[in-house]
C-alpha cells in the first residue's frame, strides 16, 4: 500500500506549479538560505523595536523607536536611488550576495558593541541604517533570479514562493524572538538574525555559477520611464498615489504598537509578537485566498481592502481588549497580500506592455518610500497622541483613504455613464473585471 501512496504523492507534487520551482538546479540551492535568512527578519521584526525601547530615554522613546525602525527600511530606498549607477548592471546573485554581507556585518556589530556596554541609541540606529543600505538591491536581486531563470510561465509560482515563504517567517520568528528576548535579551535575536543574513550570503556568493542565470542583453531603456508612463495614465497615477498614502499612514503602526505593549499595556515582548504572529497568520492566509479574487472587479475589491484594513486597525486604538485587538490585526493581515497582489494586476492592465518593467520599479521605487516616512512620523505623533492615539489616527486616516477613493470611483462612473451613452460605447470601454 505504501508504494501507491508514495506514486500518488509524487504524481501530485509534479502536477504543482510550484514544482518547477522547487526541481530548479540553481533555485534549489538557493531557497533554503532565502528561508533561514527570512526567519532572522522575521524574528527582528520584535527585537529592532524592542532594544531601542530598552536603549532610548524614557523620555524620547517614541522618538528613537520611530528612528530605529525607519533606519532599518528607508536606507534602503536611499540606496536604491543613489547606488544605480554602480550596481544596476551586477548579476543578481552578486547583488543579494553582497547585501547579506552588508546586514551580517552591520547587525553582528550590534550585539558585540551591546555585550561590551558600548551602544549607544546613537550607535544602533546608524548601525540598523548601514545594514539596510543594498537591501533593496538584494530585492531586485532575488526577483531577477526567479524572472530570469524560470520561463514567463512559472514567474508567479517563483514569486509566490518567496512570499509564502517571507509570510510565515513571520508567524514563527516572533514566538522564537521572545523565548531569545527572555533568556539573552533582544541583542541575542539580532546576532542570530546576523548568523541568518551570513548564511545568505555564503549562498549566493559561493552556490550560485556564474553561468546558472542568464543574462539578458544591456538594458538601456531610460531610468525615467517608468515615471513617464504613470503620469501620462490617470489610473495609475492614482493607483500610486493611494499605495503611498495606504502604506505611508500605516507606518507609525511599527512606533506606536511596541510602546502601546509596553507602556499602555504594560506586557511583555511576548504580547508584541503575538501581535505580529496574528498578522503574519493572516498574510499566508490571504497570499492562499488571493487566487480566488479572480472574477471580483479589481479597482472596487482594492479600495474596499483599504476601508476594511482601516476599520480593522481602530480596535487597537479604541481601548478594546488586547485578544480582541491580536484577532483584528490579524484579520487586517489578512487583507495585506491581497492588496499587494491586485494593485499589481492592475499596473500590468493598464501599462504599455513594452514599458510595464518600468513602470513596476518606479512604483516600487515610490512604494518602498512610504513606510518608513510613516514610521518616521510615529515619533511625533505619539509624543503628541499617546501611542493608543496614534493608532486610533492610523486606522481612522486609512478608514477615511478608503472611503475618499471610493467616492472618486463613484465619480467617476458617474462621469463616464453618460459620456458612454453620448458616444454609443456602452460601457464606455471600460474593462468588466476592472
């Protein structure tokens, strides 16, 4: 009976669309240092806040907590922009190679410095900025791999791995933060967190042949654009607009929900991860259902993620009791990749085919913006609100995002109803999935 069993699972496993992505020679080599370095950050999600709550003075906490986990994101974009000139023509796997190098070194330098009683707030957060300078650069890296070495049809199925697997890194890196927070405090996540980015590194720096990947023909298409293709199509512009808000105002989350744990709640780390483990059970749910969105009219289905994201996140702000308020982050996790995923779909519909690489990068390069911008501004608001405050203003402003982009929808086909009827259109040439 065994051996039917295992043919039957076998058949299974080749029928997959992930299975061309998991046979892969070069794929296969390299995804498992991918998931060990994903756990780390998964993990660092806790500890990053956590040590500069313990660092900073009481009196500035919100501050420096904003700080450090700006740092840890927006060098990143800083890198992004001023790095082009010398790294957009370097093979892939030298670009995640060299960015693990960067985050092992810079990250490993912290608990050295801390065991030593020679960190100070002043020195984390310069240490998180460095860390994160080519992390953008290893992004591209990693998706240019998968483009480049799977065929068009199999890009999804390489993509989602990497998010399935980033997704529930973050459902067990904060359990496993907080059993390190309690017995070596949060420098030890982050040390671990650098042994991760080390594995990395070795990875792709030394299991990758050069030859494993190809390489494309020079690009020469002008770094703008992308940038020129948004503005001329109103819809994007305004697709990109409402990410940046979205993204930009749910970025005190990561200043306000640690100091709400500690100080309004008095509660350990472990409360915050249970915070960030809900989220993260809620994102690998909603990267499964997302496929299932399909047949839904995208624009509609993308401002009402927004609406419900903002009323999911008031709970936090208004007082509810804290299992209540894990189950409500969770279901806004829920909503994450979903959101994710459908503003994709729509760039891809309506951009030039022959510019849409373009203009995906310039919207990622605008996205990867908006966060830590947020997260800057959650220093200043919680110093001004409370960080009970400062969450009731995230959810209400993203609640209120939502409805206003809804509004300009109805507007909108208000317009266009009777222009379509004076032209003879119908619909007005509108697509029915949009």
């Amino acid at each position: 009976m065994e051996v039917p069993v295992v043919l039957a699972l076998s058949r299974v496993m080749r029928s997959s669309p992930y299975w061309p992505v998991m046979s892969h020679t070069t794929l296969r080599r390299v995804l498992p240092g991918f998931a060990v370095s994903s756990l780390g950050d998964g993990m660092a999600v806790v500890a990053v806040s956590w040590l500069a709550i313990e660092l900073a003075p009481t009196a500035d906490r919100g501050i420096w907590v904003a700080l450090a986990a700006a740092a840890y994101t927006l060098s990143g974009a800083a890198g992004a922009l001023l790095l082009g000139r010398y790294l957009r023509h370097r093979r892939p796997a030298q670009l995640v190679g060299w960015d693990a190098a960067l985050r092992a070194g810079a990250l490993g330098a912290i608990p050295v410095f801390h065991a030593f009683g020679a960190l100070s707030i002043q020195g984390y957060v310069a240490l998180l900025a460095l860390s994160s300078v080519l992390h953008s650069w290893g992004q591209a890296g990693i998706y240019t791999m998968i483009a480049r070495a799977l065929p068009e049809r199999d890009h999804l199925a390489g993509n989602a791995v990497l998010s399935g697997v980033g997704s529930l890194a973050t459902v067990v890196g904060p359990p496993l933060a907080t059993l390190l927070i309690v017995f070596g405090g949060p420098a030890s996540v982050l040390a671990v967190d650098a042994m991760t980015f080390l594995v990395l590194a070795v990875t792709f720096l030394l299991a990758v042949p050069k030859d494993s990947v190809p390489e494309p023909d020079e690009d020469k298409a002008s770094r703008t654009a992308g940038f020129a293709v948004i503005r001329r199509i109103p819809a994007l512009s305004g697709l990109l607009a409402l990410s940046f808000v979205f993204f930009f105002l749910f970025g005190p989350v990561y200043v306000a929900l640690p100091l709400h744990v500690s100080d309004d709640l008095d509660a350990s780390a472990g409360v915050l991860a249970a915070f960030y483990t809900a989220f993260g059970i809620g994102a690998v749910l909603g990267s499964v259902l997302t496929g299932f969105l399909s047949r839904w009219r995208l624009w509609p289905t993308t401002v009402g993620i927004v609406i419900g994201f903002g009323i999911l996140m008031l709970p936090m702000g208004l007082g509810a009791p804290t299992a209540v308020s894990v189950v409500c982050f969770g279901l806004a996790g829920l909503l994450w990749p979903p959101y994710s995923t459908l503003s994709t779909t729509l760039f891809q519909r309506s951009a030039p085919s022959a510019l849409l690489p373009q203009a995906l990068a310039a919207s990622s390069a605008v996205r990867v913006l908006s966060v830590p911008l947020g997260t800057a501004l959650g220093g200043p608001l919680v110093a001004g609100l409370g960080a009970v405050g400062a969450l009731r203003l995230s959810g209400g402003a993203i609640a209120v995002l939502g409805l206003t982009a809804a509004g300009a929808l109805a507007l909108r086909a208000a317009w266009r109803a009777p222009v379509a009827e004076l032209s003879g259109c119908g619909d007005g040439g509108a697509r029915p999935s949009e």
